[in-house]
C-alpha cells in the first residue's frame, strides 16, 4: 500500500512538461521516476525495483537522469558522496548503452532533473499532498535544490566524463 494519497494532475503535468523541456517530445516509455538505491531491492539471484507509485509516461533519459543522481551520486553533501563522479557516470552511461547523441542530451539535463524535483516536491508540499509535504518539512526539498546548484556547477565536468 503507497502512503501517496493523490497525485496532482497539474503537478504531474509540470513533472512532465519538465521532462520534455519544452520539446513536445511523445514518451516512449511508461518511466518509473523514482530509479535509486533505496528503491532497488537486491537478492543472491534477483534485482528488482520497488515503489512504483509515480509511474508515469516519460522518456528514457529523464529517468537516467534520476538514476544518476542516486547511484552515482551526484549529491552536494560529502556525506553521499562517493569515488570518482565523473567515471561513475561514464560507467552507467557505457552499462545503459547511451549513444553519442543520447550522452550529448543526457549532461544539460541532469541539473534540470534534479531541479524539477525540487519544484515536484515544493508543489506537493504546497498543496499538502502526503507523502511530499512531510518530505519537505524533513529537508529533501533543500537537498534536491543543493544538489540541482551542484550538478548544474559541474555540467562540463559530467559532459566530458559522459562523452569521453
């Protein structure tokens, strides 16, 4: 049982439009939007993500992107920080198969994935949908926002890591 009460159509529109950036992209895939470590349950003989509840049309990429963030890490807090980002990243990318034209598209949008959940979040919150609002009140929104400054500060960094 999900602890999300609602959804707002609005919100998960913005979510999207964010995904898109204003392309008018169609989505080629039902996206899970939430792909990290703490949804990812891992057996001797299985790995299987979990917490499906935000899934929603969107594309391959934006949910790299989020993938990134979590298992790389691309956090602002030294505390989740770990190894070499930049290699780290380069090393999804090659095990995901990106192309060239998909790496050149994924670097820009890294900073503006973690912005937008920033802006989910700060929406939800607003409007006192559960579970957001108790994550905002619990910092995750000034943690998405820090960490949206961070990738955004080092895009050519990821960039060049991601496309050799």
């Amino acid at each position: 049982m999900s602890d999300v009460d609602w959804l707002s159509e609005d919100l998960l529109l913005l979510a999207l439009d964010a995904d898109r950036g204003g392309l008018g992209r169609t989505y080629a895939i039902i996206a899970h939007h939430d792909l990290a470590p703490w949804n990812l349950v891992i057996s001797p003989r299985r790995w299987a993500f979990i917490d499906w509840d935000t899934a929603a049309p969107g594309s391959r990429l934006w949910d790299v992107a989020y993938a990134l963030h979590g298992f790389v890490p691309l956090s602002a807090n030294p505390r989740y920080q770990r190894g070499d980002p930049a290699h780290r990243m380069r090393l999804f990318a090659d095990a995901y198969g990106l192309d060239q034209a998909q790496r050149q598209e994924l670097g820009p949008m890294l900073a503006r994935r973690a912005r937008a959940m920033h802006d989910f979040l700060a929406g939800q919150a607003a409007a006192g949908g559960q579970p957001w609002t108790r994550l905002w009140q619990q910092g995750h929104g000034r943690a998405w926002r820090a960490d949206s400054d961070y990738i955004a500060k080092r895009e050519g960094a990821w960039q060049q890591a991601l496309l050799g």
